[in-house]
C-alpha cells in the first residue's frame, strides 16, 4: 500500500479517491449511528477484497443500503436481498448482505436497550500509553488484529452483529479513529503529531465525504 505518487504518503497509490480517503478519513475520529454503521458494513464487505474495490463502490453502497440508516435497512426482506444481488453497483456476496442487514437488525436492538454502536466502538479504544503513541514505522509494524479488536468482536458478536471477526473489528477501528496507524513520516502524521486539529465526523454521522 506504499504510495506511489511522491506525496510521502503512507498509502494512496497515486489513485485520487484512495489519497483523498487516506487524507481526508482514515484514523479520524468518526461518532454516529449511521457512520458507524455504514464502515462496519464497509469493511465487511471488504473482506477478501481490496479497499480501493469497495471505496469505488461506495455511493453505489449507499444507495442501496437506504444511506445506512439501520431502521430502513433493518426492514429489508427477501425481495430487497434479491434486489441487492441483482445490483452490479455493489459486491454481490449474499453473505455479505444478510449479515449487513442482520447489524442493523442488531444495531436496532441495541438502541432499544439504551446503548449505542458508538458506546460499544470506544469503549474498546486502546489505553493512551508510550507504546501505543508510537508510530509504526512500515506496514509490517502495523497488525491485522489486537487484544482490543479481539474484545470488540466478542462484544459484537455477542450482541447479534455477523462479519465482524477480530481482523474487520480491527479495520473498523482503523477507519474509525479509534487507533491511527498512519505510519511515522507520512504527511498526515506528521500534521497530526504536530498538533493540527482533525475534525471528526459529526455526531449525527449524515456529513460524507
């Protein structure tokens, strides 16, 4: 995932929309019902498959998962799984589906007993300590899963959510901002090391990029 384009960056490819992703969100802090839901079904949906794939089909995504809004999307049937198959827009793995609109059918479940997918997401974030602020220095230094995306999965798992096994819960902290493994020396670690503010998604979770 070395970046290609000479910006220094520690992922893009010199692809546009990769680059705008790797600046603009990737270990941001993201707060919201349905900007949650929509990288954990994100990442999901990624499994096997590379990011940019996903990336590139992410507003056809969103058309078809009614804007991530868990309360539609815990309302689909069989005809809108049909529908979602028959959609060249999205990766059409069945699984991949059904376990999307079983999250939301957990997700609903869990606001029904006062919690939050935001609650369960940061109550999993790493203790700030000197080793966790420690940049990593190549992608090798990086992990596919952690004591604390393991815990989250269980947790998830736990509650009815499906796809979420250690390494996508360890993703989606990734894409969330939970943990920032941009690697020391690129640009946007630098900024961020340096103090300059980064705003999060806000709460409501409607803004997208």
């Amino acid at each position: 995932m070395a970046s290609t384009d000479g910006s220094g960056r520690c992922f893009g490819d010199g692809d546009p929309l990769l680059a705008q992703y790797h600046d603009e969100e990737w270990g941001v802090p993201v707060h919201g019902q349905h900007a949650l839901f929509e990288r954990f079904a994100l990442e999901g949906f990624q499994s096997g498959l590379s990011w940019i794939t996903v990336l590139r089909k992410r507003p056809a995504f969103r058309a078809a998962f009614a804007d991530f809004d868990a309360e539609v999307v815990a309302g689909f049937g069989a005809d809108d799984v049909a529908r979602l198959m028959a959609d060249a827009g999205i990766v059409r793995n069945r699984a991949k589906i059904e376990a999307t609109i079983a999250n939301a059918h957990a997700l609903r479940a869990l606001h029904q007993h006062g919690r939050t997918l935001d609650e369960v997401l940061w109550s999993h974030a790493p203790a700030p300590t000197a080793e966790s602020r420690r940049r990593p220095l190549t992608w090798s230094d990086v992990p596919a899963t952690s004591p604390e995306s393991t815990a989250l999965a269980k947790e998830l798992k736990g509650l009815g959510f499906r796809f979420v096994g250690p390494t996508t819960a360890y993703a989606s902290m990734q894409a969330c901002g939970v943990v920032d493994d941009h690697l020391a020396g690129c640009p946007v670690a630098v900024a961020r090391d340096a103090g300059d503010p980064v705003a999060a998604v806000p709460a409501g979770g409607d803004a997208h990029p």
